[in-house]
C-alpha cells in the first residue's frame, strides 16, 4: 500500500496545536470535566470500536480506561453491562440447525442461551436426534440477524435518510434513463419497479454471498450473506452493507438452507416493510431484492446452476460450452446462442424438479425465485471484479509472461526487467492507494491492482515491448470496460464498449487459439448488456462486499465460538446509527466534524506564503476579476475530497497528486497553487504550464502530450478531478482516472 508516512508528517497546523496543548496543559490543575452522559460515552465508545474493529476484550479494557481517566462510576466497564448498555442481545439472532450427515434444516430458534440448549430435533431423513448443544458444538448450524433492524439503524442518521428521499423522491419522477449514473437507471430496475408498482419510499436491495477461510491453518471458512440498498448514494451505499445470514464449517453452505431463510426474512420486509423518520416525517417503504452479485462458484451455487466449467455453464446464454483439452471452454460460433430468460429458467427449474435431471444447466429450483422482482437470470450481473480483472487480466498476463516461444512471449528476464523499470517509475495520486509492483509479484496483486493495471498501466508499460497485434487487441479491452465504468454511461459509451469486446472475443480465439476461450473472456459478451440492465460495472461490483468480507474477517479475534463473535459485533455495529441518532449535539458534531472537513468542496491546506513576482504578474494578466487583496501561495488544496498539490510540494516521494483534469477534459500538471482576493470574494488558481494532446492507444482516457513553454492560470472548482501523470522515455501521459468508486 501507499507508504503513508511520506505524508503523515505532522503538518503546520498540527505542530501548532500541540504547543497550544502544551500550554494548555501547564494551566491546567490536573481535574477532569465533562458534561457527557454515561451515553454520550458509550455512543464514543461504540463508533470507535466499530470503526477500528476492536474484539470485546478490548472494548472492556478501553471502558475501564475511560472510567478511570474520567472518575466516572456510571459507565459499563465490564462486557456484559456494555453489551446490555449497547442494546447488543444475541435474542435478537435466528439460529438454524441442520444435521451434519444429510445437511437439511432441523429446525430455529432465538438467540437465548436457554432455547439453544433446549432445543431439541430429530432428522427426517436419516431418523438421527440431535440436541441444541450438539449441534452448537458440531458447528451444524446457521446464524441470521434482523435485516430490518440493521436498514433502521442505517436510516436513522439524518443525513442519511435525507439522502435516501431525496434519491427516491428523484426516481419517482423517473420511468427511463438517457445514460448511466448509478445502479437505479438500469433498465431492469426501473421495469421492476413500474411492473410491480412499488411505493414512491419503498426501497431494494442487492444481495451477494462469497466466502473465505478464517484462519491459515484450519478448514473452517465463513460465508456471510450481505446486502446493500440500491437507492442511497454510491459513498453511503459502500458504507453501509448489511449481514443477513452467517454460515460457518469446514464445507461449502447449503445454499438452499441459507437462501430460505434469507428470502424468509425479505418476504416479512417485502409485506410489512420498516419505517423510518426523516426531518421530522415518518415514512413505511416496502423492501424488495432486484439485484445479487457474486463470483463465479458462488453464483452457481445461488442459481442452483452447474458451475462455469460445466457444460451450459453460462448464467446468461445457452452457449453448450465444448471440451477441449480435457476442459470446457466456450469458443464462437456460426451463430449466437440464445440469451436465458427468466421464463425458460423456470420452466427447466419445474422440469428437473419433476425429472431429476439436469436441464440445460440448470440443476435445480433456487430459492431466490420466491423473491418478489427477482429475475433468476438478469437479477444476477457478471461481476467485473472477478470476470475482468481476476479473471481475464490476470489469463492474459500469464499467456504474455509464461507463454514461452509463443509470438507474444514477454516474459524473458530483459523484457521483464524493461516493463518493470516502466511499471515502477510510476507515481500514482494518493486516491490509487497501492503503489504499483513488479510484475514478478504479479501473483499478490490485487483486484485493485489488477484495476490499475488493465486500466492504465499495461498499455504504457508493455508499448512496443508486445508485439503490435496483441497490444492492439488488448487495448480493446481496456477501452471497453473503461466506458463501462464511467461516471455517466452513454447508449454510444455502450454501442462502442459492445463493439470493442466483441472484437476482442472473436480474437481471442484467432490470435490466442480455441484453448483460450474461457468462460471469463465469454462473460465479455454480456458485460455491456449489463450496464444497460443494471447501470455502471461499479454500481454492481463485488468489490463492495469483498471489503466488507475482510471486515467480518478482522472480527474473528479466536477460534472459539466464531459465529457469535462476528454476529454480536455486528449487532453492535447495527446499533450503532441508532446511538449517534439519540446522542447529545455535542457528540454528533464531535462525531462527523472529520468526515465534513475531508469532504468540504474547496480546503486550501498549509501555511500561505507571497507568490514570486513572476507568477504575481501572470496572476495579474490572466486573472479575469480585480485583485483587492493579497495574493498568496499554497502547496495543498483538497477539493471535494481528493488531495491535490503543487510541484512546490516536496514531501512525497512515491506518490504524485499534481495531475489534474479540469472542465471540457483538459489537463494540467500544478505548478503553483495560488489564491487571490478579489474584488467578490477569494478564489483559488492554478497555474500550469500548456499541453497540447492526442488520445492514443485507441483509448478514451490516455492521451499523450507535449508541455508548450506557456503557463495558463485556471480557476479551480469543484469539478477539479485527479488524473495519473506518466513520465516515460521523454513522452508523458495523462490518464483519466474512472469512477472514483470501485
């Protein structure tokens, strides 16, 4: 990752405010005051868990530290009174017991300890009976927590619930979509929610599944079913995921046993719905499941399908797949397969549940057709995240580096070594937070960092290295999924991204063989059709659950009793909204104060200084308003979050933020950034030096440029946007980033 200490460093400000604490502290006669309530404290104290992850040991630890600094008697410093101060209860969990030798449903109960271990069944199947504490020590069970309590809890922060009416009030005027901007301008979504006549407040959501070992040197995995709200805003949306179910064993789930119980939960949602208060008005929105995103094994398993390595094994056409060398692959033919409709799902579904024999793939009924609006075809989108950038970036690196005296073999120690001294002398901005590696560590890279790489580094970094045929064909690719993950996709942006994989499809198998044809270059055929179903590749991506997988990891402190300690802290995060909600004004200032300076639109950052007469001049020749007051020089401006600097600024040493995209998709590189007092109020500058560019590789977004002598002083505004600056072999490039969410 970004070696954050090149730009930690304590900054003027900082330094400033440690003296003054300093001071401070000599005046003081060493009491402590406050006028926090014992739950104000606890509100801290939960969103500070939450947020660090902290294991309950440390919870208890850190309210006893609290108490003592604070001479407080009041507050729960032991972890049941925190749990009972908190609201945190596992009554409020489902647990659901299966029999370990034929993995059918048992029976649930409540989380209370009494009823799990009166619980009490015998296997329909196998005649076998089991006790509650059995099972629970077996591991043979299940957990589920309220998904309504947990939505509540999310839309109990103002600004939250705020911005879910205003997004709905939005889309209640909305019955189709001219471009791409998020999830809910996707043209299933909007037919779903017209055909079924959902409430101008009724809200949907996406589910996904994927799971992960715990620890290194144990079988034992979790696989948590979590969901997000479609209709909140992309930043609130990838913070606040939801986890419905919670499997835990050596085995992969029953998909069928936590299925049923997810869709359970949804149709009591779907019928009742939650209710929830913005600005003083009450609302009862109805929650429907349109969408589920998940990696290729776990979507055969949520389907009931064959996997992708089975005949038939493509969720979204009829394509029969054919053997070749010992492995199903699914080359092109003379004509398109048929595309899969959610009829035709359903009548093979009835006729292996008659018959007992797989149709066509299709191995069996899934849950998930019992979800109001789910269609069991397009509900499910191929994920990029896996299909992309896992799957075909990732093939086509190993075909370039191990492909030994194929044409385009690159993988020689001098071809490696050239790429790597191109790859390793690029200096991302701060929001790409992983540096770029060597491709010899190409096996621990990243999703993000397969990202990075497809997107904007390959086709720098293998130029005139790979031969000119395959740098063509796979500049395809690039091109194509970068329109597909645009902030705004147009129908052309679709048009054109259809064309380019079509293209790289078909050559895949002309430049690459048949043997190449997997089922992740297959899954390029249906990526366009996608976003026209269900909006940008990023606003149905796995790259959001991925995160929150890795959160439920860190959870796991110990080896015992693993589902209660992620469920119970779960449940402590669910209540968290709820908390900051009832607590005190000083809180809630306290609270999002961090969150509302980064995000601020325009900050200019550091200690001014008078601008050389140079640049004063230029000021005065280009600046379009009268000059009133002083004219001053920063190195830093954050601008609606994203950190931009001067090349004044000489701390970072990996990283480069003085790249920028300006209004009309024009560039600069930040020479000075300047602020003037003018006659209206004070506006902030940039002065760079005159690019003039050309688009290549036959790209959108990487143009190469020439810098003309000539310096220019733009305005800055909120519409400022970082870009990647590379400097290669006396020919520089800037690189439009994509969306900034993943």
């Amino acid at each position: 990752e970004v070696d954050e200490c090149e730009e930690s460093g304590p900054s003027d400000d900082e330094e400033a405010l440690a003296e003054n604490a300093k001071e401070d502290d000599r005046e003081t006669d060493g009491s402590f005051d406050s006028d926090l309530s014992a739950e104000d404290i606890v509100t801290l104290v939960m969103d500070f868990a939450v947020n660090f992850g902290l294991a309950w040991t440390q919870v208890e630890h850190l309210m006893k530290l609290v108490s003592f600094l604070m001479k407080r008697k009041d507050l729960p410093d032991t972890k049941f009174l925190f749990k009972k101060f908190a609201g945190v209860s596992t009554d409020s969990m489902g647990f659901h017991f299966y029999c370990p030798n034929c993995i059918c449903l048992l029976g649930e109960c409540d989380g209370d300890l009494k009823k799990r271990k009166e619980f009490n069944a015998t296997c329909t199947q196998c005649q076998q009976l089991y006790s509650g504490d059995t099972l629970t020590a077996q591991g043979s069970f299940f957990v589920t927590l309220p998904m309504g309590q947990q939505i509540s809890s999310i839309l109990s922060s103002q600004d939250t619930s705020r911005s879910l009416k205003n997004s709905l009030n939005a889309l209640a005027h909305r019955s189709h979509a001219a471009s791409m901007t998020d999830f809910t301008d996707g043209s299933l979504y909007l037919h779903q929610r017209k055909e079924l006549g959902l409430g101008a407040m009724d809200i949907t959501l996406t589910i996904n599944s994927d799971g992960s070992p715990v620890f290194n040197s144990s079988k034992f995995s979790i696989w948590p079913v979590q969901t997000t709200i479609n209709e909140l805003p992309p930043g609130l949306r990838l913070k606040n995921v939801t986890v419905a179910t919670l499997w835990y064993g050596q085995c992969h789930p029953d998909m069928t046993l936590v299925l049923e119980a997810f869709t359970k939960q949804m149709d009591s949602l779907t019928r009742s719905g939650i209710e929830w208060t913005c600005d003083g008005e009450t609302f009862q929105s109805k929650v429907y499941c349109f969408a589920a995103v998940a990696d290729a094994p776990a979507r055969a398993l949520m389907q009931n399908t064959v996997q992708y390595n089975g005949y038939f094994g493509c969720g979204w056409c009829l394509h029969p797949g054919k053997c070749i060398e010992g492995t199903v692959k699914y080359p092109i033919s003379a004509e398109a397969p048929p595309d899969r409709t959610k009829e035709g799902m359903m009548q093979d579904m009835a006729e292996v549940h008659r018959t007992g024999v797989n149709v066509r793939g299709v191995k069996g009924p899934s849950p998930l057709i019992n979800l109001v609006g789910f269609d069991i075809v397009w509900g499910f989108t191929p994920d990029y995240m896996h299909g992309v950038l896992l799957g075909v970036t990732r093939q086509f690196m190993e075909l370039w580096m191990s492909g030994v005296g194929a044409p385009y073999y690159i993988g020689s120690p001098q071809l490696i070594r050239m790429v790597d001294e191109r790859l390793c002398a690029i200096k991302p901005p701060q929001c790409i937070t992983r540096l770029p590696r060597s491709v010899e560590l190409r096996k621990f890279w990243k999703a993000s960092e397969w990202q990075q790489w497809l997107l904007y580094y390959s086709l720098v970094c293998v130029h005139r290295i790979l031969p000119g045929k395959y740098h063509k064909h796979f500049s395809l690719l690039v091109k194509a999924v970068y329109l597909l993950l645009g902030d705004t996709v147009s129908a052309k942006d679709i048009r054109d991204s259809t064309e380019c994989l079509v293209q790289f499809v078909i050559q895949v198998q002309v430049l690459y063989s048949k043997k190449e044809m997997t089922s992740n270059v297959h899954l390029l055929l249906h990526l366009a059709k996608s976003v026209t179903m269900q909006g940008p590749l990023w606003a149905h991506s796995c790259f959001v659950f991925e995160a929150g997988l890795g959160k439920i990891k860190k959870l796991v402190t110990s080896a015992k009793g693993v589902p209660h300690q992620v469920m119970s802290r779960v449940l402590m995060a669910s209540k968290v909204g709820a908390h900051n909600a009832a607590a005190s004004e000083q809180v809630k200032n306290f609270l999002c104060s961090d969150l509302c300076n980064k995000e601020e639109s325009l900050a200019l950052l550091g200690k001014p200084r008078a601008v050389s007469e140079s640049i004063h001049r230029i000021i005065e020749a280009q600046v379009p308003h009268q000059i009133t007051g002083p004219v001053e020089e920063y190195d830093r401006v954050r601008i609606s979050g994203r950190m931009f600097h001067s090349e004044q600024y000489q701390r970072p040493q990996k990283t480069n933020c003085t790249a920028v995209r300006l209004r009309d998709n024009m560039h600069a590189k930040i020479q000075h950034i300047v602020s003037v007092s003018c006659s209206d109020r004070k506006r902030i500058y940039f002065v760079s030096n005159s690019y003039v560019s050309s688009l290549c590789f036959g790209t959108t977004h990487i143009s190469c440029v020439q810098k003309w002598v000539a310096q220019n002083v733009v305005e800055v505004d909120r519409q400022a946007a970082p870009c990647l600056w590379i400097d290669w072999n006396e020919r520089q490039f800037f690189c439009n980033l994509a969306n900034r969410f993943p």
